[in-house]
C-alpha cells in the first residue's frame, strides 16, 4: 500500500512537472510560442482587413458602373423612343407616308396633300414636316 502511495505520488509530481514545464515554456500549437501565434493571429487579421477593404472598394466601383449603365439604358430607351416617334410615318425610303400630327410642323402645303412626299425635321429636329420631293 505503501509502495503504491509513493508510486502515485510520484508520478503525480512528474505530471505537474510536466505540465509546469509546458506553462514556462509558454509554446503552443506547432512548437510556436505564445507571442508567435498572436503576432501571427494580428498579421491574419491585417490580411483579412486589407482583403475586406479591397472587396469594398470593388464594390463601390460596380455599384458606380451599374449606375452609369442604367442611366445610358435609360437615355438610350429615350433616343430610341424620339427616334421611332419621329421616323413612324416614314417608309423605308424616308418618303413621308401619314397625317401630320399635332406636334409637326408642314413645311409645304396642306397636311392632306402630304402624303407621298420627303419628311423633313425643323432645325431644332423637334418637328416634322413635309415637302415636295426634289
């Protein structure tokens, strides 16, 4: 009983030793101390704040881009819808083929009389009238 009782004892005190050991030594994972692994914890950190801040900045440029595309599509949808209201009465060869409308100005003769000949835009190409062709 004795001897068993000096056994654990022993071996105790070589477990705390062990452990002490360890704790003075102040390692951790890989052999690394403990000022390593924070110093490399802060560097990761440093990384990953880099690497966030890029991906905002992206993000900001695509948001600006994306803004700038939308406005084009929206300008580009209103030329395109002055452009079809304009050229509407037009056949493939520009020949003025329809009415005048309220909007238009005739440049010659009466708004019956237009039809089948050359459409022609008022200089400030906001109105559309028609004239003999030449």
């Amino acid at each position: 009983m004795q001897t068993r009782t000096v056994s654990l004892v022993a071996l105790a005190s070589l477990a705390i030793g062990a452990f002490s050991f360890n704790a003075g030594a102040d390692t951790g994972e890989r052999g690394a101390t403990i000022a390593q692994r924070v110093s490399a914890l802060e560097e990761s950190a440093d990384r990953q704040r880099r690497a966030i801040e890029s991906l905002r900045e992206e993000n900001q440029q695509q948001r600006r881009q994306i803004k700038q595309l939308l406005a084009f599509r929206t300008d580009t949808n209103e030329r395109l819808a002055r452009l079809g209201h304009r050229t509407s009465k037009l056949n493939g060869q520009g020949v003025y083929a329809g009415p005048v409308d309220n909007g238009q100005v005739q440049l010659g003769g009466d708004p019956t009389e237009c039809a089948g000949e050359v459409a022609e835009w008022n200089g400030a190409g906001s109105s559309l009238g028609c004239v003999p062709p030449a």
